[in-house]
C-alpha cells in the first residue's frame, strides 16, 4: 500500500472537497458539507476517497484542513458570546473604531455592530505608557470584579486588550490569571499574544473575534479529531492559515482568528503553483465555489499579500465597512456569487444576486432538498450548461423543472421574462458582479487586469470563467487539473510556516540595532519552535520585513529585511530599499525626511511540498453527446458538443462552443474560444483576435 499518502479537506459553504495524493497519484472527491456536524461531510468524504484510492485509513501520512467554519460564524453572529475586559474609559473603542466613514456623503450610514455588547465591555484602571512603563498599576481587584461580573452576565469567552499591551504584556498576562481563577473553564484571548501591534482598534478587534470564534473552533477541531481517530486514522492534522502557511492543530485552537481566510488562502496557492508550472508571471486567480467568488492577483508566481483583513462588511465593495483583523493574510477579494447565490428582484426592479446563499441544506432549488429560491446553479442549468443526470459525476441528478419554477416565480413574474431569459439575466448580472470585482481589486492593489492570464477554478470558476474573461478584456484563462477542488489541492503545496508580528518603534536617523536585532532573534525561535511541532525535520527558511513609512505618515509600506543581525551598513541599505519601494508606489521617493520602522514580522517555512509525477491516465473517449446552449453574450440558443476532459490529447485544439466535462466542474469554450491540454494537463482557453 502506498506510503506517504496526503489527504487535505476544504470545507466550504456549501460543497466539502477532499483531494488525496502520494508521489505518483491524486485522487478528488467533492460531497455536500454538512451545516449542522461539519465533522460529518469530513468523515463523508474522507470514506470516499479512500475507497476510490484502495487505501485505508492508517495509509495516512498527514491530514491538512481548510474550513471557513471561523469566517461564517462571525458573519452570521453564531460565535460564542464574548465579554471584553480593557483600559478604564475605552471600552467603546470597538465601537468607534477610527472614527473615519466609508461613505462620506452617505448621512444614513450603517456601521458594522462591534462582536461584544456594550455592557459586556468593562473598563479596569491600568496604565502603560507608549514604551511599556507602568504609569498606573493594574486594580487586580477591579480585575476580579470585572470577571464576575462576566460570568454572571453568561460570558463563554473573554478577551483581554490594554493600551500599550504589545509593549509590555505584565498587566494583560496578570489579568488573564485573575479571570481564569473566577472563570476557570472560559477561554482568555490576550491582545499581547493574538495581534501585539500598535492600532489599538485593530488589536482589540482582532482579539474580541479570536475569542469570539474559539469555543465554536475548539469544540469543532476536537470532535473533528475524536472522529478521525476512531475510524482509524492517526496522521497528524495540520491546519490552513489564512497567510499561505499550515499549522499545528494545538496552534490552531488557541489563535482560531487566523484561520478565517484558509480555504481561500488555498486557492491562491494551487494558482500560484500552475502558474509556476505554465511560466505565466502575472496571474489573476479566480475561484468560484458554491457559496462565495475569490479573486487574487498573483505576480511572479506568488500571490499578493496583506496584514490586515476586513470581514463582515456592510457595504458592498467598500472598504472600511467591515470588522478589521490584524493578521497576515493573502490579500483577495471575495464577493457573495458562488453557485448557491439566491437570486432576486429588488425594489427597483432590478435583479440582485447574492450574497445570501442556499448552502448545502437546503440548497438551489435544482438540488430537490426542499429549497424554493432560485440560485446561480438553477440559472446555468436553465442555460443549459449542465447536464442533469450528469451533475457531480452522476452522483446527483438535478430537477430541471424546479430551477425553472423558481426562476420564473422569482425573476420572470416581477420583469415580465419567461424562465430562460431570466437565468440569462441572473448569470449575466453575477459574472459582471465577479468581473467588477477584479477591477476594483486591481486598482485599490496598484496593479491592473490587462495582460494578465485568468486562472479558473472551484466548482464554478470554469464554468463562469471565459465570460468574465470577457468582460476583463482578458484572452487566456487557464483551467488546471483537479480545478474542481483548487483549494483542497492549494492546501497540499502549502508549506509548514508560521509568521511572528512585533511592534518595536524606530527611526532610521537613531536606530539601535541592538533591540532590534535582539527582538528579531526571539521572534525567529518562536516561529521556528511553531514551525518545528510539524516540519519533521524538514529544512527551514527564515525571512523578515519591516514595515516602514516617513516620519508623519499614516500607513506603512514592507521592505524585506537584507540580514540578520543587522549591521550599520545594512540600516543604510534599509532607508535605500524602502526609497526604492516608495518610489515604486508614488512615483518618486521624499528627500530629507526621515523614515520610521512601526513593526517587525519574522516568516518561517519549510519549502513547499511538489505535486504528483502522474496526475490522471488519458481514458478511451465518451459516446459523443451534445447540449442545447443559451449564449449568455447574444441570447441565441444553439448545440454544443460536450467532451469529456479525462478523454482529451493532449495538443489537440477543441473549437468552441463546447462543454468540457469532468466530476466536479465543467469547463465552457465558449464561441470565438478555442482549447487545448497543456502537458501538466491544465486546459488553455484562448480567445480569437
């Protein structure tokens, strides 16, 4: 039986995805997820794809997990309830954030609802400085009362954030042990520990949605752990951080607030690693599950990057209408249009999809589970671009009659179209949603679309993917092996790693190489110790930024660190370096000011882990078959053939339109659109001059 053998799960919205793989094979497997027992799906699955493979359980060198479970509980306020314990007198500064607006003009303006109730915010007296000196001891008695006030108000979880804490963490650590001997089995979440950088808004933030989400993440990861164990499955369970890297499963439980981007984080790794694998340098990632679209600009086969991270918002497109999470994170977009987007008719008669979603349970009408509103899946099987006793390799049969009666009821009835013609408009409207996105994206990243290969994946980014294509002026898209489950495949690239964020103030003109170097020193060992629980060996790299600005300005920009520890030598190459990469985003660099470093991050990695030798055998081709089409750019209807993917040669160009259909997607050539298989068997769509 083969050794090594490496199992990732991706649970999303509405699909879970399993991809196993050893050096020479990798077999995919896509079930529902389970809502109510997300363990269940994961067992589901995992039975699945095991008997596909011919293996058992103990055959399982290493399982790696991806859940958006962290991200959905905040969006949907399912987290656990949570009491805050902070400085006297700012305890409202969840609420009032950075007091600045998204919409400046908009006077009925909707702010996000901090995670915490106002009365479960409690001030203590306590003081830091700005250097981490005590200028007020904490009351540890105001501490004690704060705690039982909590536990009587039924606090399940509590975070714990002081001025100047990243500094000096003596009061905040203090703190946690007088709660935890009020409240013994309530969970504490310190700021110093979870986000220890400046930006007190941010950092409590972070903190509050850490603890929000940890007894929900907890009790999950542990059942999920239980469950695995008692089917005979005994590797190791690393799990997906939302900055590219795995972790460990006890890592994991104590900081949940990093996983909430993990399967997203996913995909953009299996796109970087096709573009790699293609020689395509610039890349826009696109992967379109069943509940939600993502969207990342990848350049020199690596994707974008972020430390910080907006979810929940309230504004559609529009930054700072969301809760703000300090973490790193591979900076996407991700918008409301995946394929159990509901569809439907505003007040001013305008169709409006997403971002409510029909999820698993019930899902799209077409599913026959009991669901009554149309989605984007019912729309496409209208179109005709599925086949309904083919969906999901067979494994479920899709109701023609009841997508139509909810599009109809839904979407034609209030506009006055038959059913057809309201699947166009729904299809139409989210792949323009999708493709308005990417531009937005693009230009808040100081980039742009043009020239760019998209990469499709996900059970509907194939589908979707020439027609946004289209409307980005975009004439390749690229659509890799296994695209169906790209982020569970993502998952099993992704290095061991672990990335370490300080704050340590200092400026250029007198900088003290002998703090920082020190500071960097303990930041890399506590990487390296994370690192190490999983790596098994494995050599490291090590790499560090800092995040530095002008002395007066309000944000700062990364510059990679030359070594470590830093000479005299190396701070001039730094104020260099950060010249250069200021330049890069203004224009021209700002002589005679002197530049600060606000914060230090210290990245260790393991090399990521190659792909299989052999992905899938070329099989004898399908009885030829066609379907009837509606081409959502001119309305007509017309044939197109449908070719089995396993069955193509590779080389061999399929004009469309056709229908490319493998288990867990499809991909569309659509007309003016022509195909071919590449050796590493991803298939390029390219568009006609």
């Amino acid at each position: 039986m083969p050794l090594n053998a490496r199992l990732a799960v991706d649970i999303g919205g509405t699909f879970t995805d399993l991809a196993l793989e050893t050096p020479r094979r990798r077999w995919t497997v896509k079930v529902l997820t389970t809502p109510h027992a997300p363990e269940e799906g994961v067992l589901a699955g995992t039975a699945a794809i095991l008997r596909e493979a011919a293996m058992a359980p103990a055959d399982i060198a290493l399982v790696i997990h991806g859940t958006t479970l962290a991200t959905n509980a905040i969006i949907e306020r399912r987290g656990a309830r949570t009491g805050f314990i902070t400085t006297r007198g700012f305890r409202d500064v969840l609420a009032l954030g950075n007091e600045s607006r998204y919409d400046q003009y908009d006077l009925d303006i909707i702010l996000p609802e901090p995670l915490v109730a106002r009365h479960m915010r409690l001030g203590v007296p306590e003081r830091l400085d700005n250097e981490g000196r005590v200028l007020l001891p904490l009351d540890e008695a105001a501490v004690a009362a704060a705690a039982r006030s909590l536990r009587e108000a039924g606090a399940e979880s509590i975070a714990i954030g002081f001025l100047h804490g990243f500094v000096n963490p003596l009061h905040e650590e203090r703190a946690r042990g007088i709660v935890r001997e009020v409240l013994a089995d309530v969970p504490v979440s310190l700021a110093s520990e979870v986000s220890p950088e400046m930006r007190e808004w941010e950092r409590f933030s972070t903190t509050v949605a850490n603890a929000y989400v940890q007894p929900l993440m907890d009790r999950y990861l542990g059942r999920l752990e239980t469950a695995l164990r008692d089917m005979g499955l005994a590797a190791p369970v690393f799990l997906m951080l939302s900055g590219g890297g795995l972790t460990t499963l006890e890592t994991a439980r104590r900081f949940p607030i990093r996983l909430v981007e993990s399967g997203p984080a996913g995909g953009a790794l299996f796109a970087a690693d096709i573009a790699r694998a293609n020689g395509l340098d610039r890349v826009l990632s696109f992967d379109m599950g069943g509940t939600t679209a993502k969207i990342c600009l990848i350049d020199d086969y690596a994707p974008h990057t972020a430390r910080s991270f907006e979810v929940a918002r309230v504004g559609r497109f529009r930054k700072g209408s969301g809760l703000p999470l300090r973490i790193p994170v591979i900076e996407m977009v991700e918008i409301g249009a995946g394929g159990g987007s509901l569809a439907s008719v505003d007040a001013l008669g305008r169709i409006a999809v997403g971002p409510q979603s029909a999820g698993a349970d019930p899902g799209p009408a077409c599913y026959g589970r009991g669901g009554a509103h149309p989605a984007v899946t019912d729309a496409n099987l209208l179109l005709g671009r599925y086949d309904p006793d083919r969906f999901a390799g067979g494994t479920m049969k899709l109701d023609t009659t009841a997508a139509e009666t909810a599009l109809a009821t839904a979407i034609g009835k209030p506009l006055g179209l038959d059913a057809g013609m309201a699947a166009l408009g729904v299809v139409e409207l989210v792949d323009e949603n999708m493709a308005n996105a990417a531009r937005v994206h693009a230009v808040e990243s100081g980039s742009t679309q043009e020239g760019r290969t998209l990469i499709a994946f996900g059970g509907g980014g194939p589908v979707h993917g020439y027609r946004v294509a289209e409307k980005l002026g975009m004439r390749r898209v690229l659509v890799p092996a296994g695209a169906g489950v790209g982020s569970a495949i993502g998952f099993l690239r992704a290095p061991i790693a672990y990335e370490v964020v300080r704050s340590l103030y200092q400026r250029l003109g007198r900088f003290d190489r002998e703090a920082v170097n020190a500071l960097l020193a303990a930041m890399e060992r506590e990487a390296a110790a994370l690192v190490a629980a999983g790596s098994f060996g494995r050599p490291t790299a090590t790499n560090a930024i800092a995040y530095m600005r002008y002395v007066g300005q309000g944000h700062e920009i990364p510059v990679s660190l030359p070594r470590w520890p830093l000479s005299q030598a190396d701070v001039g190459q730094l104020r260099r370096d950060y010249d250069a990469a200021y330049a890069r985003f203004y224009d021209r660099p700002v002589p005679g000011s002197d530049v600060e470093v606000m914060s230090f991050a210290v990245r260790v990695a393991t090399e990521p882990t190659p792909g299989p030798e052999v992905l899938a055998e070329v099989r004898e081709a399908a009885a030829a078959r066609a379907l009837l089409v509606r081409d959502t750019a001119r309305g007509t209807v017309a044939e197109w053939r449908v070719v089995d993917r396993a069955s193509l040669a590779s080389g061999a160009p399929l004009a469309g339109p056709a229908i490319i259909a493998e288990d867990e997607t499809s991909t569309l050539v659509g007309p003016g659109w022509s195909a071919s298989l590449q050796p590493d068997r991803s298939i390029l769509l390219t568009r006609e001059s």
